[in-house]
C-alpha cells in the first residue's frame, strides 16, 4: 500500500473517531441508531462482522472493535443500561456481558489492517452466565483480555449484540476477575469488583507520571480499599525500600508499611462520573515518609543539566492517598487548621495497610537542586491507618518502669556506697594489720647494739 493510501485511511480513522466523540451525548431517535451512529457500523456493515469465517469478516469485526474500544466506556455503560430497561435486546443494541469463561480462541487480524488498528489479535470467548435453566452462552469478540486470563475465571465486556442466533456480541477490553489470584491483594479487588486485569498496565507504567490511562483503576482502587477496611486478611508487611526495589512484583499487592505522615491535601474530584465511581466529591492525598535503612538512593538528573544526582538516605517520600481519614486524624487537622482547610500539616507516625499502585514521578523543589528531573516514590490505596504514637497507657507503663528503674538503680547506688564502705574498713584493718607484722619483723633487739 502506497504512502497516499496509508494517509487517507489513516484520515478517515481520525474524522470517524472524531465524529463519534463529538456525536456524544446528541440524542437520537433511539437508543440502537445512536449506538450504530457512534460507531459507524449500519445493519449491512454490522452483518458483515459475525459469523467471523474469513479473512475479511475478520477485518471488519477488527475495525468495529477498534472503534468499540474508543468510546467512552461510561457512554457504552450508559447506552447499554438504557437498552436493558427497554427489556428486549436487540441486533445493534448496547449489551453488558458477564459470566464465566468457557473457551478462549485469538484470532489474527488480516496483515493489512495491522499498523492502523494497532492489533495483530483480537479475542474470541465461549461465556457462560446464570444458573441451571437461566444458564445462557454468548460468543464474545474483544479487543483485548489479560494473557493471564483462563477457562472458569470470571470476565464483563459492555459493546453492541450482534445476532440473536447465537446470541453474540463484540464489546470493548473486557474486565477480569480471576478465580484463582495469585496474591491476597488480587483476591480483596477481585473481590471487590476491581478488574484486576488492568493492573499489568498500570505496572507497566512505572516511574512514569499519572495520566489519563491511570484514571479508571485508580478510582476503583480507591472506592474499594474504603470498602474493604478493618478486613481480616493479612497484609505483606514491606519498607518502603521494597517497593523501590521491585515495583512491578508489588502491584496490587496487599501491604503494610510503616511510614510518618508530613502533610494531607484533600483533593476535590469534580468530574461527576467519577465522583459516582468513587462515592465521594473529594479524596485525601497524604505526603509521607518511609524508612530506607542502611540504603541509599540516587536519581538521576534531568540530562545535560550537568547536576548531580539527587541522595536519599534513612527515609524516602511515599505518596498516600485514600477515600476517607480515620477520625482521630480527622480530629487532629480540625485542631490544627480548622474543618475546612484544603492542606493541613500533620506529622505522625502511622502503619498503613493499602494497595500498591506504582511508582508515579512528579516534580518536586528537591530535585530542582540537583538540576531538575522528575522525582519518583510509591504510591499506597489506603485502607487501614493506626497511630504509632505511645497512648495515654503506654506513657503510664513508660513512667512506672522508669520509676522502677530508678528505685532500683538507688539501691544499686547505696548497696554500691555501703559495700565500699565494708571494704575500706576492711583495707585499713588489713593494713593495720600488715604495718603491725612488718613492725614486729624489723625491730632489733638491744643486743644488737
């Protein structure tokens, strides 16, 4: 294909693209025409997806879930609900799939297509949903599924019904939610209704600075860390030099961490998709800090600044966010700056159980004087938070032994002063004892004269 060609289909992607995000929102006469307007697919074009038996319904079923995986995923959410509450689905309906994973066949997609749609595979899936009698199976074309993925873990996919036959349909990415993870932290989100298949993007996102890619599982993280506090799986307990050391093991992994809080922001989430994704109008991000131990690390400035690397030693920033602060902190920044301060100093050591995120950098005065350069430091979904400071009854222990040991170190001190006091007498005695002996041996008789 000649440069002409590749750059006119490349143009008619982008206004495609651009028609279907500018189309969003504009009301339609119904719910199904707005859903083929968005994606560009009419009955005649949508028929030629499925059944998917040639190279060349391959190519179209690849081109209509590319453009599935560019709307919006709340407009496809929205569509999709609109369409159940009518209470028949129809072909070109907005459809949400969930169940359970039966078989799982990739597909390639024609060598032509490749370097536009940006996909060498797509993924085919048998999927099982309901029990006994309501027990039904729909043929699921995605975009994308965790290569991690197996038969018998759990899978929802949200897209357009493609034929009542055989009940099919081809939806953007599909979440995954493994039956058997391979850590607690996995498991808690999982559980919780986080696609956990999402975080080996997010790891692969390391040492980078958030963006949009970060957002959705980001939220989810962070409204199910506020649900699932208090629970009763025990968390890895890491420094925050382990998270340094092996980001991408850490994952969504379940911690504990010791650290000493510096400063809480409360951040206001204005969004309002993402404001019912979280449950709240706002979130808290709290600057803390970790112990390194014996370890030191360097960062590198930015290049040809000509600076030297930045050095930490003993402890290391670690950035915490959560949905909501345990009440005695709550009471602490009231009295410190007031209910309706935006930051609040605050410094405390706390022991935090949360989910690693990643590694996020970000800029930072530190790093300025050393020749600028982004900063990077873990980043903790917090759950749990409990104060390390002593309480009112560990101050009471502290003073009764202090008082203990202080009593026992003044009869230390007297047994001291008397046993000195028995062993001078005893020394004179002894000496009084040897003068006389000596005197006794040295005197002459008088005939010695």
């Amino acid at each position: 294909m000649n440069c002409h060609a590749l750059y006119g289909l490349r143009l008619a992607l982008f206004v495609i693209g651009l028609l279907a995000i500018t189309s969003i929102g504009s009301s339609t006469s119904t719910a199904d025409s707005e859903l083929r307007t968005l994606l560009g697919f009419d009955s005649e074009r949508l028929a030629k997806t499925y059944p998917v038996k040639d190279v060349e319904s391959a190519g179209e079923m690849a081109k209509l879930l590319y453009r599935l995986e560019r709307l919006p995923i709340t407009k496809l959410e929205q569509i999709a609900e609109a369409d159940k509450d009518q209470g028949r689905i129809s072909v070109g309906d907005g459809i949400i799939v969930d169940g359970e994973i039966e078989k799982i066949t990739r597909i390639t997609v024609p060598e032509k297509l490749v370097e536009f749609l940006e996909m060498e595979r797509f993924v085919r899936l048998q999927i099982a949903s309901g029990v006994g009698d309501e027990r039904s199976t729909y043929e699921v074309f995605t975009s994308e599924l965790s290569r991690d993925a197996m038969v018998g873990d759990r899978v929802r996919g949200v897209g357009i019904y493609l034929a009542e036959s055989r009940a099919a349909a081809a939806t953007a990415s599909m979440q995954w939610f493994p039956a058997s993870p391979k850590n607690v932290g996995w498991k808690l989100l999982s559980q919780a209704g986080v696609d956990v298949g999402s975080l080996s993007s997010v790891a692969a996102r390391n040492r980078k600075p958030l963006s949009g890619d970060d957002t959705a599982i980001f939220y989810d993280m962070l409204a199910a860390a506020d649900e699932i506090k208090g629970n009763s799986e025990a968390a890895e307990r890491i420094d925050a030099v382990d998270l340094l050391k092996d980001p991408i093991a850490y994952t969504g992994q379940w911690i504990r961490l010791e650290v000493e809080t510096i400063q809480i922001t409360r951040i206001a989430v204005t969004e309002p998709a993402r404001q019912q994704q979280l449950g709240s109008d706002h979130y808290f991000q709290i600057d803390a800090v970790g112990d390194l131990g014996n370890i030191v690390v360097e960062i590198a400035p930015a290049k040809d600044s000509g600076g030297k690397p930045a050095t930490f030693e003993n402890r290391y920033p670690v950035s915490l966010v959560c949905k909501s602060l345990p009440g005695w902190i709550e009471e602490r920044m009231e009295q410190q700056s007031g209910a309706s301060s935006v930051v609040t100093p605050l410094t405390v050591p706390v022991t935090i159980d949360g989910f690693f995120f990643r590694l996020w950098s970000y800029t930072s005065e530190y790093m300025r004087q050393f020749g600028g350069g982004d900063q990077f430091g873990p980043l903790v979904i917090v759950a749990d938070m409990t104060n390390r400071e002593p309480s009112d009854a560990d101050i009471v222990g502290v003073r009764r032994i202090g008082w203990i040991a202080a009593g026992a170190m003044g009869v230390g001190i007297f047994a001291l002063l008397l046993w000195s006091f028995i062993v001078a007498r005893r020394d004179r005695a002894v000496a009084e004892r040897r003068h006389q002996r000596e005197a006794e041996q040295f005197e002459l008789p008088d005939d010695s004269l």
